[in-house]
C-alpha cells in the first residue's frame, strides 16, 4: 500500500504524515509526500518536531507531485479547505480522502503559540495514521467503498487532546 499525504507546499503537514506514517506502518505499507506548489524546504519546525519525536528526517524533502516516484494507492490530502486553502486535486484513479489539518506554518503569535500550532498539527495527523493502520489491511481489496468512506471519517477524527472545551 502505497499512501500520498498531498498539500500545496509540502512543508509542514504532509511531511509530518508522511514520516509519521512511514514510522508506524507495518511492512510493505509505504507513505510519500508531495505538493502541487512545493515550498522546495521542510520548515525547520516540523523538522524539530519529528526529532523530538523520535521519528526519521533523513531524507525528507519538499517536492512536486510530477513525476512521483511510486503509484499511489491511496490519496490523503491535508489542506485546510474550511480555512480558505485551497486543496490540489490530484488526477488518479487511487480511492482519496481529505483529513483537514490547519496549516501551522501560517500559525502566528507567541513562540509558544506557534509550537502548539506545530504539535496539534502532528497528534491530529498522528491520530488518524493510527486509525487508518487499525483498519483491516485488506480493506481496500474486499470492500472499496467501505474503505474509501473509513478513510474519509478518519478525517473527521480529533485526538481527545486537541479538542477545545
């Protein structure tokens, strides 16, 4: 299974996705990243984040969606649509689902404030990479549609943590 965490620059959220995925998925699952308007850099934030983490850098990059080294099986965009972001559509036959994640390169404030956007950022992309992985692996090959509407209501998914009162 081949996952594409797809956004506009491809800096922040669908590299985090995408070294948190490939950091949790059992063998043979594999996530990549691109944008449809790469920023060319991995904001130094998301960076720090994962390596606190514990999750792999090496390797990571912004980068376009043309010329993808892989066919992906599943897309995942991760723009913020509710915020006025518009999200790329990516042509391909691949079922897609969009888990909307507010852009934390876009966060201002205090430096506090800016991590915070950084870290909910991570747990909600965390949250749902975890619920996507707890879905039986043959999902997608029995039941298409079942799978396709699962992913999308992982999109919907908050972790307890980042929820506001």
């Amino acid at each position: 299974m081949n996952v594409l965490f797809l956004c506009t620059g491809n800096s922040c959220r669908s590299i985090l996705a995408e070294a948190t995925f490939n950091a949790l998925a059992p063998e043979g699952w594999r996530a990549i990243s691109a944008g449809s308007q790469p920023a060319g850099y991995v904001h130094p934030k998301s960076l720090a984040l994962l390596e606190r983490e514990g999750i792999a850098t090496d390797g990571l990059a912004s980068k376009s969606w043309d010329g993808l080294p892989v066919t992906p099986d599943l897309v995942i965009t991760v723009c913020a649509s509710a915020a006025g972001e518009t999200c790329p559509v990516y042509l391909s036959p691949a079922p897609r689902a969009h888990w909307g994640v507010a852009d934390p390169a876009r966060a201002t404030g205090t430096e506090a404030e800016i991590e915070a956007a950084f870290e909910t950022a991570y747990r909600t992309l965390r949250h749902r990479i975890e619920a996507l992985l707890a879905l039986p692996r043959d999902l997608a090959e029995k039941d298409l549609a079942k799978f396709k509407a699962e992913c999308e209501r992982i999109g919907t998914l908050v972790p307890e943590s980042t929820r506001t009162a």
